[in-house]
C-alpha cells in the first residue's frame, strides 16, 4: 500500500470534546488526538496553571498528555457556560468525561440529556470503580487500584510486601481500552448512525489486565503470589547477574534451553537429571536460577545478550529510561516527535505506537499542549460568538 504523507490522518473527520481530568481520561483522548482528530479540552477558569495529579499544563506529563488539543476555559456551572457546552456537543462526535454520576446529572451531561442535543452523539465514561455499585461513589486513583485489583500481591519479591508498579498503570490502561471502547462505538454508528454510551474503569481494566494471573484464578483456583523477577509460570526466565550487571534470560522452551547451555558452555545443566524437560525444570525453580546465575556471572552483559540472541535465546540488558531511548533500535523506531511550544520551545513527546502503513507517523505533533484557555477566543468565535459576547462572557467570569 502506498502512503501520501499529506492525506489527513484516519480520525479527521471527528470532533472531541474532552472534559477528563488526571491521566486516565486525557490518554484515551490523546489516542483520538494523535491520528487527526479535532479535540478541544474544557479548562475551568481562571486561566492561570494551578496544576493537577499529573503536574502544571507546561511540565512534562501534561505537555505528553494534552498535545495536539486546543483548550477553552469554561464555567460548566453558570447558565451561559451551560449554553456553550449545549452548543460544543452539538457538534461534536464525542465527549469524553470522568465527572461523578451526581455531577453529570448537574451539568447536564449524562446520556440523555446529551442524546437530547445530539442524537448521534458519543458519551465516553472513565471512572474509579464503575458507573454504578457500591463503591461507584469512591474517588479512586491508580495507587489504590493497584492495590485493589490483586496487582501488588503479585509485583515484587517474595516476602517483601506488596509492591505498586513503576507506572500508573491502571490510568493508562483504563485510558487505553475507553480509546479502544470510542473506537467501536464511531464504527457502530457508521453502520447504524446510533450514538451510544461507552464506559470503563480502572478496576474493570486492571482486572482485564491481570490476563492468565486471573485465568490461573478462574479457571484453576491458584491464588498467584510474587515471584520478584522470575516469571510466574515459565522455568526459566528471569533476571540473573552478569559480570558488569543484570540481564533478563528467557530459554522458555526445550530448544531454547539447549541453545542456551551451548552457547555459554553450561554443558553440565544440560547433562543435569533435574533440567532434563520443562516439568523437571519447573520444579526445580530455585536451584536452575542459582545455576544459571553461576553461570552468567562469568560473562558481560553486552556479550550475554550477543551470544543468546545469535543461538535464538531472547536476552536482553536492563536500562534505565535514560538507556533506553539511546538504544539503537529505539533510536531507530524514532519513539519521540518534536511538538513547538510558544514558551517552552521544541518539546520531545511519545509518539503513538500504533503504526499504519497508510498513514506514516508525522515528523512533527501539530502542536504543544495548550495552556489552559490559549485557544478560547478562537473556539468561541468558532460556535458563533461575536467578540462582544465573548467580552462579556470573560467579564463575568464564564470563561478566560
């Protein structure tokens, strides 16, 4: 398939309208954001950056989080506001919020009255612990569903305690699969041109994300407990020492634990009675990665991960992020992209990791996250407002 590099990205034709706040929300808009579409962020007056859990809109996080958006400040409590936003869903595809139950009723942004303004249109929920429940009420944030949804009891070592993961990983998670959930409804409504509601939360998504943790539970009964850096059901894999570090080794299968043994001269486990099929070698955890350990010691990590991987075994160094952005395979997938600030200049952002072969990634973001309100007059002007009713508006505070 052939790309042209000027033909607008797959999501062009649609309109968002993000009114998340914190991470979980704002990173399933950024998945509509980063391939075309049009979306403007609701910001609360004042325009002044008094920050949030994911830092000021110019720090790192939130320029990664809010990049290609535009923002308008907006007082969704005062009748005027209220207009605003009746006349923003009107045209829009999609809005995406994170509001409490009671509060979208208040503000007129469940899905009825959405529907009500806009039959076609998409309501995208993100909350802690579902739309509805006993716990539906609780503010819920990634620490405490890490904690919840059986994560910790199975991240760290053995008899250390639990451990929260290096990430919020239910945020993005959670932020991921409403992205995925947005994406199936617009499909449905090309078919059908119903709207509908979608909705996610980080528990539901966590649960999701336990994967074969949880199927080990449901279908077999086994309580998962942690096993550090060794994986929980394969022997072996894991992490073992070097002579200048650690590295992560995985001869998972009969072969690969065969090439592993000759091209680092362990011929003495692959002779070992206890190492002679995976069953054998998934009963003697403890003692094959003390083996193996003796054995990686010996050499440098650069010459690990050289020899496994030329003999088909995965090995790999462990980085820190610094590292791991001047690897060169990651140099060579060029993960970042430059977006221009006004202020900050030329940021360096993530880009998506979704690769199209129609659509290459752009050599640039179309633009910085915006501080809050940077584009309020623009977008008014936009919905019919005239420069008079905007002087207004900022003079009464509805919007800045």
């Amino acid at each position: 398939m052939t790309s042209d590099a000027t033909a607008p990205l797959p999501l062009a034709p649609y309109k968002v309208l993000d009114l998340s706040v914190a991470r979980a929300g704002p990173a399933a808009v950024r998945l509509l954001s980063d391939w075309g579409a049009e979306v403007i962020r609701i910001d609360a007056p004042p325009p002044r950056d008094r920050g949030s859990v994911t830092g000021w809109r110019r720090g790192a996080d939130e320029q990664n989080l809010h990049r290609n958006k535009r923002s308008l400040c907006l007082d969704l409590k005062s009748p005027a506001g209220a207009e605003v936003l009746r006349r923003l869903v009107a045209r829009s595809d999609v809005v995406v919020e994170n509001f409490r139950a009671d509060v979208k009723a208040r503000i007129g942004l469940d899905y009825a009255d959405l529907r009500a303004h806009n039959p076609g249109i998409i309501l995208a929920s993100i909350s802690g612990f579902g739309q509805d429940g006993p716990y539906s009420d609780r503010p819920g944030v990634d620490q405490i569903v890490q904690g919840m949804c059986g994560l910790s009891s199975v991240t760290g070592e053995p008899g250390r305690g639990p451990m929260r993961t290096g990430i919020a990983i239910s945020d993005t998670t959670a932020g991921m699969f409403l992205g995925q959930g947005i994406l199936l409804a617009l499909l449905h409504r090309e078919r059908t041109g119903e709207g509908q509601w979608v909705h996610t939360s980080l528990i539901e998504s966590m649960i999701n994300k336990l994967d074969f943790q949880a199927a080990r539970y449901t279908v077999n009964g086994e309580v998962a407990g942690q096993q550090g850096n060794s994986h929980p059901t394969i022997v072996p894999m894991g992490t073992y020492p070097a002579r200048d570090g650690h590295v992560n080794i995985a001869p998972a299968t009969t072969r690969m634990w065969t090439n592993f043994c000759e091209a680092l001269g362990a011929h003495a486990l692959l002779r070992h009675p206890d190492y002679a099929d995976i069953a054998s070698r998934q009963r003697h955890r403890e003692q094959i990665d003390r083996d193996i350990g003796a054995v990686t010691a010996a050499f440098d990590t650069a010459d690990l991960v050289q020899r496994l991987n030329a003999a088909g075994v995965p090995c790999g160094p462990i980085y820190t992020i610094a590292q791991a952005f001047e690897d060169a395979q990651v140099r060579h997938l060029g993960m970042t992209r430059p977006a221009h600030h006004p202020v900050l200049g030329d940021v360096d952002l993530i880009r998506s990791p979704i690769n199209l072969s129609g659509f290459p990634h752009p050599d640039r973001f179309r633009h910085a996250a915006p501080d809050p309100g940077e584009q309020t007059d623009e977008l008014l002007g936009e919905l019919g407002y005239d420069a008079t009713a905007v002087a207004a508006m900022r003079a009464s505070g509805v919007t800045a």
